[in-house]
C-alpha cells in the first residue's frame, strides 16, 4: 500500500529492511537489460531504410516510445518492468524477420492497428477527461502480450491472448 506518512515510512523500512539491498540490486540489473535492449533495437530500426518495412519500423517505434519514457522506471509497477525483457526481445526478433517474412508481418500488424488506435482514443478521452481508467491498462498490456503473440509467439506470453479475447475483454469491461 501507498506510504502516507512519517510512521508508515519507517514501518516499512524497518518490515523490508533486509530486502532493501537484493531489491535495489535487482532493480538496477532489470533496469539495465531493458535499457541496453531498448538501445540496441532503436539503433538497428535507424538503419533500416526499405520503404515497404517502414509501416512495422514506425509501429516498433511507436511501441518502444510507449515502453521507454522520461520517468518510466518510476511510473511502470516493478511486476510489468518484469516482463519488458520478453517485450523487447518479442520486438528484436520481430525486427530480425522483416528481412525475409516483412509480408506477414504486414499482415499480422493490420489485424493488431485497430486495437492500438481504439485505445490511443480511448487513452486521449481519459487525458482530456483527467481521469485514470485503470481498464485501459489492462487493455494496453493485453495489447503487448499480442504483440509478442502475433510477431514472436515462440517467446510465449503470461496468459493466453489473441485479437478475439482482447476485443471479448473489452466488452466485458464495457470499453
């Protein structure tokens, strides 16, 4: 639960005290393979000039600007910071394949773009409301075990996923 005082401070401090270094030391490592990976994959989508590839290069773009942000490693909970590793390898590999199999990944990008601008507008309508819908989380990272589904599936995903389910989710959170 969230720290409101003083006193609840140092309750913490002193109940996780010896977890406080294997955390911080994790933390760091976690932090170190995403942003090492986040930089490798940049630099390969840079020099990447084929036009017909540009639509996957632009949606890679897009995705990692939506994982890696000024301030992310404050805003991501540490349980989703776990699962970036297997996001970015998902998109590494996604990027190795353009090379000889950049039409099925056309194809695979074209059943997955509807589902990305609905909650880029469901997403604004919250912003512009000023309130947190934590449902479009939820949507938005059903929409990043997809992708790893769609463009990496070998990679597995934390729950089973599909373009089916993430639409039957968001019916059943009245989206």
């Amino acid at each position: 639960p969230p720290i409101r005082d003083q006193a609840g401070f140092e309750a913490r401090i002193s109940a996780c005290k010896g977890r406080l270094m294997p955390t911080g030391n994790e933390v760091c490592e976690l932090a170190s393979r995403i942003l090492d990976a986040y930089q490798a994959l940049r630099k390969r989508l840079a020099g990447i000039t084929q036009i017909n590839w540009m639509p996957s290069v632009l949606d890679l773009r897009a995705q990692l600007d939506a994982l890696v942000f000024r301030g992310f490693l404050q805003q991501v909970p540490f349980e989703r910071l776990k699962e970036y590793p297997r996001y970015l390898k998902a998109a590494g590999q996604r990027t190795e394949k353009l090379c000889h199999a950049a039409g099925r990944d056309q194809e695979r990008l074209r059943e997955l773009t509807p589902l990305l601008e609905r909650l880029a507008e469901r997403q604004a309508a919250a912003r512009a409301a000023e309130r947190d819908d934590p449902r479009l989380e939820e949507i938005r990272w059903m929409l990043e075990e997809l992708r790893v589904s769609l463009f990496a599936q070998q990679l597995g995903t934390a729950y089973p996923v599909s373009v089916k389910r993430v639409q039957a989710r968001w019916r059943e959170l009245g989206l």
